[in-house]
C-alpha cells in the first residue's frame, strides 16, 4: 500500500498541469473513478494504525502546504474546489446524493456527540473548581474574562483584503476622563510624561512627579491624615516576607481577609441569561452587617463570640477551605488582641447579663463625638469603640446598631468611619477610622484642626 501511494505520488506528480486541464471530462471523470475505486480498495485492507498514521501524514503536508500558499493561491484554490464540486454534484445520481447526505449526516452526529462530551467533560470540571475557589479569587478571574472579552469584541476593519486590527493609529486624545472609557488598543505609556518622581511635597512630605497638580496628595497641607502604624507581628513578618509561610499568605492574602472580615459584601448584581462570564453590578457595592450573636451557623462578626477559639478557626475554613489553618489561628487571635471593636463588642456583651440581652443594642457610631458636642472633646484615640444602648434608645442614622439575635442584615453608609475597617480587618487590623464626616481640615501654617470647615470629600482630577 505504501509502495501504491508513492507511485500514484511520482504518476501525478509527471503530470503538468496544462494535461490536467486538457483532459475531458469523460476522461477526469474515468480518472477519479479510478482514483476512487484504487483508495476504496487500499483503505478497506489498511489496519488502524496505517489509517491513522495516514490521517496524521495528510494533515501535516495540508498544513505546511496552506502555510506556503499566498492569498492568490488560497483563493484560486478555494474557487477550485467549489466549481469541481459544483460539477461533480451536478452528475450524481438520486441514489449518490442521498448515500453522500446521509455519510454527511452521520459524521456531523457523529462530530455533534464527540463535541457534547467534551464539553459536558469541560462544564464538570469548570464547575469542580469554581466549587473550590473563594468569591474574591473567583471576582479576579472574572475581571480577567470581562478584559478579555472586551478586547475580542472591539471593531477590527478591512484592511488589504484580511481583517487587521490597526491599533497604532489610535491615540489618546481625549485625556480627561478617560479612565471611565478604556481602551485597551490605545498605548498610554507612549502618550504619558509626567517627567521624572523627584519633587517633595512641603507639608506631607509626599514624592510627586514633575508635572503633578498641586494639592493632589494633601490639598496643600489641609489634610492631615493620622500616620499608618506598623502591623503587628505575625502580619508584618507575613507582608515584609520574613515569616516562614508569607509566600503562600501574600498569595492568598484576600481569601484571608474574608476568612476574618466581620462585614459581608453585597451588590446588586447584572444577569443577562444564563452564561455569565463576568461579575457585573449596578450602581454600587455595599457592606452588610448581621446581629451579633448567631441564629444559625456563626457567619463574619459572629464568629469572634463563639467561645472555643479553635472552633472558631475551624469554622473559618469551613467557609474558605484551601486556608492554612495554623496561619487562620495566629492571625484571629492577633485581631482579638489588637482589634478595638472585637475588644469592645466582648466587653459590651459581657457588661450585660443574658437575660437583658434582648433590651439592648450595640451602636458603633458614625463620628468619633457624638451630635452637638464640642469636637475637642473627642479628638483622642478611644478604647471602648461600641456604646450599649437600650432599644428605644435613639441613634443617627448613619450609625452601626447591632441587635444580640436578628435575621435582619444591616447595610452601613460609605462614610462610616468602621466602613473599611470592619470589613478589611488584616489591612486596618487595629480598627483605625476612615473617611467619616468627623475630618476637619487644618491650618496648613500651625496644623491646628478648623471646626468650622470639615472635609466632605476628597478633591482629585480624574485621568
């Protein structure tokens, strides 16, 4: 059979293409038919590895074939194959039409169920390790998908007869806001000189770029922010990479946050039928809170007041498996030493008996003094972060009230002070505030607080 094909290579390889073209077509049609009757014979006696070592030889002399032809080539070809084709079909019989549609049929279902598997196969272990993965890694690959996504959609244009995408034309024009309409085709860094990082801001001593705005960092001194203390150990050796195991926490470090966040995170999420290949939300996202004791299983801030510490880590990794459970251990314990509102939730709750419980709340409030007192008063640290209020008791709206056993969730406002640091607990592990409507600007000369002028926004250009 080898020896068969390399002659029928040599014969059609003697003939020029000017006698292919010459012959009739009584005479091509009797030199297929021969052609046809000689393979029909050679592949009935071929065993399994001679028709799949034939497969794979085809294939790989139509790929270097294809790869060497020009655009003129390929089309002639294509333009080749539809007329014989269109001539061999025209001299079918009834009976070979149907017997070639029904070969057709059977190796479409055929191709159909190979497919099906397949990705029947690929949805089990797509599902498999979305199974295993936690919401915040899960949120990363979905970012990931909705890039990609988005650059594949982008309009490509017709360009010397192929589809090129000119990205080289595309420059950036329309600087101011354009951080809202990406375009991953436009090369910023090659439109970007914000010249070189060597200026020193002269009242927070911030490094700026040369062509920066002024009153980017601190508005020129009427913003004091407090100065971010170290973390304590084991973080800090976890972050600088001097602990044993911080190669793996920096690795996961999110779903180590959210095994110790004492907030949940919500949003109104987009669904737009049933495959979604990307987390989309409307309008914003939002932290939720729940009571402080459980109903059911201890979820967020609950799990700091069951009374076992092991416990306590085993259900973290009940909830984000994949954790270290040593790691989970040391770092709950460092917030139940360093934390104020884990410290001041317990001492709350111990200060009321368990029969009371239900004739209290637990406030946190939104300002660090409360309405209409003096603002000097309050502007040192606290320890005891949690008031313990009784239920009638009124609190402003913005405040944080927390019953001992509700089903409710509580959403907070963006502009508590706790709103990042309740639910961002190994970034702000000692509950250090954020922004609240309790920042004062200061006096840029002395650095004294001005009470008559609070800081109700942050002023930036947006790029």
């Amino acid at each position: 059979m080898s020896a068969d094909r390399t002659q029928h290579k040599i014969t059609r390889s003697l003939e020029t293409h000017e006698e292919r073209v010459s012959q009739t077509h009584e005479e091509r049609v009797s030199r297929l038919s021969a052609d046809r009757i000689r393979h029909e014979t050679s592949r009935s006696i071929e065993t399994h590895e001679e028709r799949v070592s034939r497969l794979s030889a085809d294939r790989t002399q139509h790929e270097i074939t294809r790869s060497l032809e020009t655009h003129e080539e390929r089309v002639s070809r294509l333009s080749a194959d539809r007329i014989r084709h269109e001539i061999s079909r025209s001299v079918e019989t009834h009976e070979e039409r149907d017997l070639r549609l029904s070969a057709s049929r059977i190796r479409y279902c055929d191709r159909q169920e190979i497919n099906a598997h397949h990705q029947e196969e690929e949805r089990s272990r797509v599902q498999e390790l979305r199974q295993s993965q936690h919401s915040d890694i899960r949120m990363v690959h979905l970012e990931e998908d909705r890039m990609r996504h988005v650059v594949l959609r982008l309009p490509v244009r017709d360009d010397d007869a192929s589809m090129v995408c000119d990205s080289e034309d595309l420059q950036w024009t329309e600087i101011e806001k354009s951080a809202f309409y990406y375009d991953p085709l436009i090369k910023y860094a090659d439109n970007t000189n914000l010249g070189s990082r060597n200026k020193r801001c002269a009242h927070c001593r911030a490094l700026k770029w040369d062509r920066e705005p002024k009153g980017m960092c601190c508005s020129s001194g009427k913003v004091n922010l407090e100065r971010i203390q170290e973390p304590p150990e084991p973080l800090k050796g976890l972050l600088n990479g001097e602990h044993p195991q911080s190669k793996h926490f920096l690795s996961n470090i999110r779903a180590y946050n959210s095994a110790c966040q004492m907030t949940s995170f919500g949003a109104n999420q987009i669904i737009e039928g049933a495959f979604k290949p990307t987390f989309k939300i409307q309008v914003q996202v939002y932290h939720l809170i729940g009571s402080l004791l459980p109903t059911d299983v201890p979820r967020f801030l609950q799990i700091y007041f069951v009374d076992n510490y092991q416990e306590q880590a085993n259900i973290r990794q009940q909830h984000i498996p994949n954790l270290d459970s040593g790691l989970v251990s040391i770092l709950q314990n460092m917030l139940h030493n360093v934390n104020p509102f884990v410290n001041s939730f317990k001492a709350a709750l111990e200060s009321v008996s368990d029969d009371e419980c239900s004739n209290y709340k637990f406030v946190i409030t939104a300002d660090k003094r409360p309405i209409g007192s003096h603002p000097g008063r309050y502007n040192a640290p606290t320890t005891n972060e949690v008031a313990v209020l009784l239920v009638d008791q009124d609190c402003d709206r913005r405040d944080i009230v927390i019953c001992t056993h509700d089903d409710r969730l509580q959403r907070i406002s963006e502009t508590h002070r706790a709103y990042d640091s309740l639910q961002y607990p190994l970034m702000f592990c000692r509950g250090e505030d954020g922004y609240n409507f309790g920042v004062y600007n200061v006096d840029p000369r002395t650095g004294a607080p001005n009470f008559n002028k609070k800081l109700l926004q942050c002023s930036s250009t947006v790029f």
